[in-house]
C-alpha cells in the first residue's frame, strides 16, 4: 500500500481527522456538525478525512459537496467496499497531521472525547486509544461475544492488545509513520498499533448508541474480524495441532501395546482386531503430528510473508555525531 501524501510539512494541520464512510448517509448531516464543532475546539488546524468504503447510498454525493464548500474536508473515494480496517488504513495513509485520530462515523465514538485524546497526546504518549467503559444500546449477544472475543485474543497473543477498545485512537506521526511500514494485507488494525509499542495510554468514554442508520458489522463481519485478528497475532491454532498430535501418538503406543499383550495372552481376542487398532491409531497419530509440523512451517511461512519491519525505532540518540571510520 502506497501513501497518498508522505510526510507531514510546515503549512500542514496539525491534526487529521479520519472517519471511514459506509452508507452513512442518515448520520452525514448530524456528523458534520459535530465534526466542524469540535474542529473549532482543537487549538490547532485539522483536516478532516473522510472515506468512502464503497457507499451505494448518497454518502459520496454529500460528502462531494461539504468538501467543496469546507477547505479543511477531504474525501477518498475507494473504488469498492474494502471494509472498515482498509478504509481506516487509507485515510491514515492520505493523513498529514501530527496527531492522527480515527474514529467511527455513526457518532458512537463521541467528538469530545477527541479533547481528552489530544491532552493525553500532549502529555507525551504517542499512542491514545479511547477504552469502552460501557456500551449502551448494544445487544446482549454483541457485548458478550465482544467481551470473550478480547479475552481469548489475549490468552492466545504474546502482543499487547489493549481490551474493550475499536478503532477510535489517536496516534503520533511516529506512530503512523510505522503503520505505513507494515503492508500486511490481512488488517487487524487495533493489533497493529498494540505490536509498535511506544507510549501508550487511554482515555475512558461511554459508547452511546447507534441513533442513526444501523449497523455495518452484521455477525459474519465480526466473526471474519474476528478470525483475522486472531490469525494474524498468534500461531497458538498451529501449535495445537502438534500437541494434540503428540498426546494421540503416546495414547496409540500405550494402547498398542496393550492391543499386542492382549493377542499374546488373553483368550477370545478377534482375529485381526489387534493389527487393526494398532495401525489405525498409530496413523492417526503421526498424522495429526505430521499436520503439526507442517503448522509450523506454514506459521513461518505466515509471518515472513507479512512482512512486518523486524524492529521498530522510538528515538536516535548521538547518531547525529560524525565518527572517523578507520580505513583498510
Ligand atoms: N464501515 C466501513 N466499511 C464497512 C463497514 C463499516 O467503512 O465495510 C464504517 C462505518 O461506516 C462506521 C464504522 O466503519 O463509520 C463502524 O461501523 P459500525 O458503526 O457499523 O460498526 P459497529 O459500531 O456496529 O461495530
Ligand atoms: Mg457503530
């Protein structure tokens, strides 16, 4: 993936706004208003992205005209519905901000909680992401598959994935400029941002609900999130594999040579059942052994192919220095 713009310059804001856009078209008018509000609250210039994720509704023929109208809205058409963790990576891509921020569009990730991001910024973290303290107007089912879904990817993940926590984050220039070196297609984005380190720190907020429009994230969305969250931050499904492969390969000697003693010498055993149970479980267990370790290679394979950078740079220290390089 190839940035719109680089590298933040003197004349750009301060702050990027990216809100990623699918048939959001009752919400629009409500949204604008209470993004230009809280663009008047920032202490500095910001420019609002919008993405559109491949809207059939009017979404696009609206934003069109509010960026005609307000200089400091930009709009990215994408040419379909990529879904929600690219358009946030194509906004943040275009964004020439010093402070990224990311948010929903439906207004459950409320603007004024961008004043607390941006004070915790300042404070010096570069990573700023709003914690869910309670979600209102959700459905049983959403928060408690949500719930054990955080729980599992962390038992499962060595990387630090923060829990109850979407995509509504700021981040640092550092920070993106990181996020644009790792061209991973399968996007976890919440994952990416915990595996880069740096200083993080939250801020708590109450996630009203949805008022306007429905949801886009029917259940077979979440689950594929879900999923690819879970694949691309742990090899753990890989290792099971092995050990379950390992436990059935003892069993099956263990009962091997039960099978074997009961042919020698009890009475009444079943011609043929011995050689039977003994192959039959044996296999089963070099097979499921052998899919192990093919799960490895394939986890290696996995993990190279992302093609992750190998470490991460916070800050250079002396490096400005020049040395006299002794010569051969
Ligand atoms: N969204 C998107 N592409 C999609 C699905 C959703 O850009 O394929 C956007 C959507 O317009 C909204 C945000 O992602 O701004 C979060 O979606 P939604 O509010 O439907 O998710 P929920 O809050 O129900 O988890
Ligand atoms: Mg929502």
């Amino acid at each position: 993936m190839h940035g719109i713009r680089t590298r933040a310059n003197a004349q750009s804001p301060r702050y990027s706004l990216v809100l990623p856009i699918y048939n959001e078209e009752e919400v629009l008018p409500r949204l604008v208003e209470r993004i230009s509000l809280l663009v008047g609250q920032l202490d500095a210039e910001a420019e609002v992205i919008f993405v559109d994720d491949g809207s059939h509704d009017g979404s696009v023929k609206y934003l069109r005209r509010m960026v005609a109208a307000e200089p400091s809205f930009r709009l990215i058409e994408l040419s379909r519905n990529f879904g929600h963790q690219i358009a946030i990576t194509a906004g943040m891509e275009a964004a020439a901000g010093e402070a990224i921020i990311v948010m929903d569009a439906d207004l459950q990730d409320p603007p004024e909680v961008v004043l607390d991001l941006v004070a915790k910024w300042k404070e010096g973290f570069e990573i700023v992401y709003a914690r869910r303290t309670r979600r209102e107007g959700e459905s049983w089912f959403k928060r408690m598959s949500a719930s054990l879904f955080y729980r599992v990817l962390e038992k499962m993940t060595p990387v630090e994935i923060p829990r109850d926590v979407g995509d509504f984050r700021l981040v640092g220039r550092k920070a993106l400029e990181t996020f644009k070196r790792m061209p991973e297609h399968d996007r976890f984005v919440r994952g990416m941002f915990g595996w880069m380190g740096f200083k993080q720190a939250a801020v708590s907020f109450e996630r009203p609900a949805r008022t306007l429009g429905e949801t886009k994230y029917p259940f077979w969305k979440m689950v594929h999130l879900a999923v690819h969250g879970i694949i691309s931050f742990s090899e753990k499904p890989l290792r099971l594999a092995l050990w379950a492969g390992l436990v059935v390969s003892a069993l099956a000697v263990l009962f091997g040579a039960y099978a074997i003693f009961a042919w020698l010498f009890e009475a009444g055993v079943l011609a043929g059942w011995t050689s039977t149970v003994v192959v039959v479980s044996l296999l089963c267990g070099i097979n499921l052994f052998m899919t192990g370790v093919v799960g490895l290679y394939v986890g290696s394979i996995h993990a190279e192919v992302k093609r992750r950078p190998l470490y991460v740079v916070d800050r250079l220290n002396g490096f400005d220095r020049s040395v006299r390089v002794a010569s051969s």
